[in-house]
C-alpha cells in the first residue's frame, strides 16, 4: 500500500537538543526491584474492547472540494476530467474511450501557479470533487483503523470532526507490517488512528495522488462515482479496493485505576506501566512468545494517530493497539516491545519479558534480534515532546545496556522476506543500532519529525552530546505537565 507525503512539513523543534543536554547532565534514577518484571495475568473488571467492522463500500459517499477541504494539501489531485461525460452507470464493464488516453498513472499534477485551482465542471456546471467515504455513530468512535484480505494498491487519508463542528486536518493512514502474505486469516491493515470522541470522520482512497472523482446527481440520491474519466487507476480504486477495504472501529473502555503507585520499576531502569496495569486482557493472545538468540538493534516507530489525547487516554490507545493487533490483525499479541506517550509514560507492550529478546510484530523482515519502540502520535505533524524523548532515551539505554550493545554502533541484521522491505530476503544490512522504521521499509514511519529526533536520542542513550542540533522551528505546542496520577486501584 503506497503512502502520500503531504508537501508542507513542520521542522523539528531545538526542544530535542535541550532535552539531550538535561538527560546527559543528569544520571539516570536507578530503581532496584526484587526481580526482574515478568507479565501478569491478574485479573480486572475491565470490559473487553470492542471491534466493529463495515465495509467501506457500504459507508455513505460525500463530495468534497479538493482545494477546500484540504486535501490538495496533503499531495491529493483529481485525474483529468471530461466535462462531456455522465456518470459510469457500470463500473466494472467501463469502455476506454478512442484517442490517446492518460496511463495507468496518470494526472500528472499541475505547474504550481501560486493560485488555487478552479474546481473541474461538467457540461452542466456541476462541479467535480473527490468522493470520500463518511462514516458516522452515535457514540465516540475512539479509534478507526482499516483493514483488506485480498492485495489492494491504494493509499488512505482519514479526518475527524472536530467539537466546534470543523474537520480536523487529514491524516495519512500508514499500513502496518507483518511480514506475512495478505490472507483472510491474516488481514493487512493501516495503524489504527485515536480519534478520541469524534462521532463523525471521513476517509478518502486514493492511489499515487489520485482521488476518485465525483459530483452531486442532478435529481438528488447517490453521489455520481467515476464522473468524467476513463482512468484505468480510478476503475481499479472503484471495483476493486473499495470493496475489499473494511473499516474497523476499536472502541476500548477506560481504565480509571492507573496510578504512578501501580508502576512497575525496571531492575536498573525506567519504571513502565506493565500490561497488568494497562489492563492486558491476557486471553486474548493466541500462542506464546519466540525469542532470537540476542538482540542487536532497535527500531523506533511512530503510531502515526492524533496528537490529541490525555495521560488517561494513553493506556485506552495501547489497549486499542492490542485488541487490533492480537484480534483484527490474527498477531496474537501486540506488535511493539513498548509504546511510549507524549507524556513519558511507557507502556509495556508485547508479552514474555521486557529484558528478553521477545521477537515483535514491528517491522517486517527485521523482527528477529530488534526491539521496536513506538511513540504515541502523529511525529509528521508535530515534534516528539520533551518527556517522549527523554523515555525513549531512558527505555532504549536500558534495554540495549542489558543486550550488551553499544548505542554508537552499527548493527548488522539479515533481511527476512518481506514485500515493503528495502532490502532483499538474505541481504546483510549495516544500519545504526538505534534506526528507524523507515531505513528498513518503504514508510514515513517514524514521521519526519520523528526521525530528526533520532540523533539526540542515540546520543542521550549513548551518554553524550549530540553532534548536531536541530534546525530552528517554531516550538511544538508546550507538553502538558507530568501525567497526573489517575485514582490507583484497590489492591
């Protein structure tokens, strides 16, 4: 599944570099415990998180201006439009019209002129927008993630109303790797998006920049799908992605009892919220834990969701990441060894031991002898905060002191099959042992801002300063200050 890359990117903030100078001038707490953590099955009344599927093709369709509603910002065109032409009364028999057409991947986009476009227009004066999907509930719809058993060559943007009634900005949807062949028992899908209490969000398909093209019907009832083009891309979008493309609402409950108290002190480390605490519903996974003979290397991620959410919320997005991945996704577990907040909160994620060499679900063609780290947003839109780097830091110098691997190093791995992967199966790779998701795969993960941030952290983790700091940029919005304790539980 191909990825967009919107074109107007914010820079990394000098946060990152004040926050290496405070972590190297200050040694790390130690915090003894009488062993080492091992996971729980302890048992809470937590309701489990709900999985709800519809199929994209079922969801309401919505015409939207390409310009205004932002999605020309973010990389999306129309492809060329033939004013002359009504409406494709039937799709998947659709007669290539004679004359030289436009390829397979066509609309090229336009000379910038500095001014905006004007939208296309039928012979009518109706104009053309893209179709996307809108998807509305009743209730909060927490997190949407998308979801595909068969091979579907398509990219996806997804926006949530906001509470003053606008829509927020569109996100690019990352898929989420495997490792595995595409099947109905083992589904690709995108990261799943926090969208917290939105009950109303919208998802448009696109592929290599191409949206769907569309307009209002003249008489009223379903949106004109296709209108005015014969592109063989958007015929592939219109019969074949759209229908295989399911939408997948997570809807995990809150947990009101976790509490600095219930933390759980590494041995020499950080102390994380442990999967007992973030309420790991433990029956949920299907198989145990395989472990690599060493681990020789991290990588960080990023979930790629909204920025949006409280300290509370932080354990609701793990939980949701859990239940689509060990459910929806048929991985048993979660994918990332841990997921750290904009807060600096860091959750325990896969089972069998944060000091053993677990193998993730993180990265494909890399999951042996790795660790995989994922922060909690969308590092595109806005810098890692202060706290989120600082536990990255933390996490990442514990756990590669324990591995016995130098931070500064570069580590060699060997590439295992995988289709998104930038190497080939057997090829030996020589990347910096702290690297991230996309110097293994063909993603933006961990987002651009993200990845700048990379530098300072291998050199906090590695206890020096770093070389180069950041360019100027205007600050990210202030991190909130340190997670207020929600109401521990009972013992």
């Amino acid at each position: 599944m191909r990825r967009l890359r919107p074109s107007h990117r914010p820079r990394p903030s000098l946060v990152l570099a004040a926050v290496a100078a405070s972590i190297i001038a200050t040694p790390f707490a130690v915090v003894l415990a009488g062993s080492d953590p091992r996971s729980t099955d302890r048992h809470r009344d937590l309701p489990a998180t709900s999985i709800d599927q519809v199929g994209l093709a079922d969801l309401a369709t919505a015409v939207v201006d390409v310009a205004e509603s932002g999605l020309s910002a973010a990389g999306v065109r129309l492809p060329e439009i033939d004013p002359n032409t009504f409406g494709l009364p039937d799709v998947p028999d659709l007669e290539e019209p004679s004359g030289p057409q436009p390829a397979a991947g066509d609309g090229a986009a336009p000379a910038d002129t500095g001014k905006p476009e004007a939208a296309p227009r039928m012979a009518d004066g109706r104009p053309v927008g893209a179709a996307v999907k809108h998807l509305v509930r009743d209730t909060p719809l927490k997190m949407v993630a998308f979801t595909w058993d068969q091979a579907v060559d398509a990219s996806m943007l997804l926006r949530a109303k906001k509470k003053d009634g606008n829509w927020g900005e569109w996100i690019e949807l990352e898929p989420v790797d495997s490792g595995r062949p595409v099947t109905r028992e083992h589904p690709m899908g995108t990261e799943p998006v926090w969208v917290g209490d939105a009950t109303e969000v919208q998802v448009a398909m696109t592929d290599d920049g191409l949206a769907i093209p569309a307009a209002e019907p003249q008489g009223g009832g379903l949106a004109e799908l296709g209108i005015g083009t014969a592109s063989t891309v958007i015929k592939t979008l219109l019969t074949t992605a759209m229908s295989a493309v399911k939408a997948t609402l997570i809807s995990p409950e809150s947990l009101l009892s976790l509490g600095s108290s219930l933390l759980t002190p590494l041995l020499g480390g950080p102390s994380v919220v442990a999967r007992a605490q973030w309420g790991a519903d433990e029956s949920v996974r299907c198989s145990q834990p395989t472990y690599s003979p060493t681990t020789r290397a991290a990588i960080v991620h990023h979930t790629a969701g909204s920025n949006d959410y409280t300290p509370e919320q932080s354990a609701e997005i793990v939980r949701g990441i859990y239940a689509y991945h060990a459910r929806t996704l048929n991985w048993c577990d979660i994918g990332y060894h841990v997921l750290v907040d904009k807060y600096g909160q860091i959750f325990e994620g896969a089972f069998g031991g944060l000091d053993r060499n677990v193998e993730g679900t993180h990265t494909g063609g890399f999951n042996k002898s790795t660790v995989g780290v994922s922060m909690i947003g969308n590092l595109d839109q806005v810098a890692p905060t202060t706290p989120m780097v600082s536990a990255v830091a933390r996490f990442l110098r514990w756990r590669l002191g324990k591995a016995g691997v130098n931070p500064a190093s570069v580590s060699q791995l060997t590439a295992e099959p995988f289709s998104d992967s930038k190497f080939p199966a057997g090829a030996m790779t020589s990347l910096p042992t702290i690297s991230g998701h996309r110097d293994y795969n063909n993603t933006s993960c961990p987002g651009e801002l993200g990845y700048a941030a990379l530098a300072p952290i291998r050199a906090m983790v590695g206890g020096a300063a770093p070389s180069e700091p950041p360019p100027a940029s205007p600050a990210p919005p202030a991190p909130a200050p340190a997670a207020p304790a929600p109401v521990a539980a009972a013992p």
